[in-house]
C-alpha cells in the first residue's frame, strides 16, 4: 500500500505535518501508540479475546495433570499506566491481572461449564433443577503484594494457575513476573510454540530463591461458581471439567450446592481459622485419609497428590479470605473529615 501515490499522498493529507495541527496530531497519535492499553475499550477486547477464545473456540479441554499448571499472559508497562514515580501505578495492575484470570478460567472450568449450561445436572439436587439462570464464575476478592518496580515500556508476563478451593472459593494465585524469566518447554494447547520438543527441564534464568527476584507483584483473587442463589461447590465444578481424581471411599462427598450464605470468615468444614493450620498438617499427615486410593494414569495425581496441593495453597489463602472481616470494621459516623470529589470540591 506505500507504493501507492494516491495513498500516500492521502496519508500525508490528514496525517502529515503540513495538514491541520499536523504535529499536534502526530504527537497524539504516538502517544496513543504508546498508551494503548488505556484506550477505551481496551481492557474489554483483552479480557473477552481470551475468554471467548478458551470457552467457545479453543478446540482442547487440558488434563487432569494440568490441574496445578499455570497459563501465561504478556504485557507492558504503557506510559499512561505510569504513576508520578513513573513507574506502573498500583491500580493498572489489576486490569493486566483481570486479562489473565480469564484466560486461565476459561480453561480451567471450559468444559463444567459448558456441560452445567447444557443441561447435564446428573448428581446435582432438585433445586438446582429448578432455579432459573446460567451458571456464571463471579469474582468475590482479589489482593495484591507488590514487590519491584515496573518501569515505562518495559514487559512483563503474568503466571496465573489454581492455588486450591474450599466448600465455596476457587482460589487462584498470579504472578506478575519478568518477561524470559523462565521458558517453559512444553505448551499443551499451542504445539506450535513447542519445537518438536515436549519434554525436559525449562530453561530459567533464575533457579532457587533468585527466582523471587523476578517477581514484580502477586496476586491472588476468589472465584464462586453460581446459578442464581445457589452456589456449587468447587469441587463438583472441578469433577464436571474431569480434572480431579476419584475421591477415596471412606471420604465423605461435599454438599453440590448451598443457598445459605456462609457468614464472613466462617467455613463450614472448619470449627474456625485460627485452627486451619492444625487441621491441614493433621490431614497431610493421616494415612487413613488415602484409604483404598485407586491407581491412576502415568502422569496424573493421586487422590492424595491433589489434597496435598490444595490443602498447602488452602493454608496460604485462608489469611486471604480472613479480610472479609474489615467488612465489619466501617465506622459509619455522623462526623466525618470530608468529602470531595473526582474535578471539584
């Protein structure tokens, strides 16, 4: 198309420095390149890219040994991200990690849910025959650390992966990470990136305790699964997606769902979070819990792999969870210092 006089000469109409506030124009137009991910609209096209790609056209659902594995996204740092430090401001963060978190729960729950919305409810109860509506993730909490700086233009990868789950909470954790920190080897649903080579160690630039030194930030956030009031609990999401292991006979099933709100910082399973720790070491080390656990595949995890996993990340998340207690701590006063608003006082 630059080969052609007429629109080049077009081109240099309305985007040259000779047409009306030609440089101005210029100017705006390359810190709009730079400042794209701000544009309107952006953040919307990012998150529903990866979505509606995962749930509706990503042709393979992952394994049941991949139920621990983390998905990558990449970014940058764009000038209009930048606080007065410049450097990324703290609340940007959050829309990169919204970008990951939906890639990687549109594939992690692609198939539960589109079996739930399409009508296979065997196991549920009646009542989750009868309440009327899609079954939707909703997000119920996210947190972040920050650990290094972001500077301008610089990229960046996000590591997002499933960290555990209760009665009601898919926890997932992210890490904002430097771009080629590590290069993994094998990438399940794009063989293209892999090179022929589906095995061995991934290269990393860090090993050990360095690692921590190319994390920018992490995160982790709350998923709940619903249909209307009712709540279906993780672990049936999970089993819909065959993803977890049969569960041992002398374990008893979770309820399917539950319409009962549970109270802030209370869990149902657990007589209270101070005693989680002790409860999670008790598990981990009860033989009696892994009973009759059945033999799996080569490469997938025991019954007992997935309750070590989940009952580690549960240990870290139930600090997490315990926040919503500030819910509790709004001092709705008669006097306060002020009010002001966003462009006036």
């Amino acid at each position: 198309m630059a080969a052609i006089p007429a629109f080049r000469e077009a081109v240099t109409r309305f985007l040259g420095v000779s047409a009306p506030g030609g440089v101005w124009r210029i100017l705006a137009i390359f810190f709009a390149l730079l400042s794209v991910k701000s544009l309107p609209f952006v953040w919307h096209f990012r998150v529903f890219k990866n979505l509606i790609w995962h749930l509706y056209m990503q042709p393979k659902h992952i394994e049941q040994k991949h139920l621990f594995k983390p998905i990558i996204t990449t970014s940058h740092n764009s000038i209009s991200e930048c606080d007065y430090n410049f450097h990324k401001s703290n609340s940007t963060y959050f829309m990169d990690l919204d970008v990951s978190r939906a890639a990687f729960v549109g594939v992690l729950l692609k198939k539960s849910l589109a079996r739930l919305n399409g009508g296979d409810l065997t196991g549920l109860p009646e009542e989750a025959k009868k309440v009327k509506g899609t079954y939707i993730v909703a997000l119920g909490g996210v947190g972040c650390v920050f650990r290094k700086e972001i500077k301008p233009l610089e990229r960046f990868e996000v590591w997002t992966r499933l960290l555990s789950w209760d009665d009601k909470w898919i926890y997932i954790v992210s890490h904002i990470v430097k771009r080629g920190a590590k290069k993994p080897t094998n990438y399940f649903l794009q063989n293209w990136r892999n090179g022929g080579k589906s095995s061995g160690k991934g290269k990393s630039k860090t090993e050990g305790e360095d690692k921590i030194k190319s994390i920018y930030a992490t995160s982790l956030a709350k998923y709940v699964v619903k249909k209307g009031r009712l709540t279906i609990a993780p672990e049936v999401v999970l089993r819909r997606s065959d993803l977890l292991p049969e569960r041992p006979a002398n374990q008893p099933a979770v309820p399917a769902v539950s319409d009962t709100p549970t109270p802030e910082g209370e869990k149902p399973y657990m007589s209270s979070p101070e005693n989680l720790v002790a409860q999670v070491m008790g598990q981990l080390r009860s033989e009696s819990m892994f009973d009759n656990e059945k033999k799996t595949k080569e490469g997938e995890m025991t019954w007992r792999e997935v309750e070590t996993q989940r009952l580690r990340g549960l240990e870290i998340a139930q600090h997490f969870d315990g926040l919503t207690a500030l819910h509790g701590e709004w001092n709705a006063d008669d006097e306060v210092i002020g009010e002001y608003g966003d462009f006036f006082w």
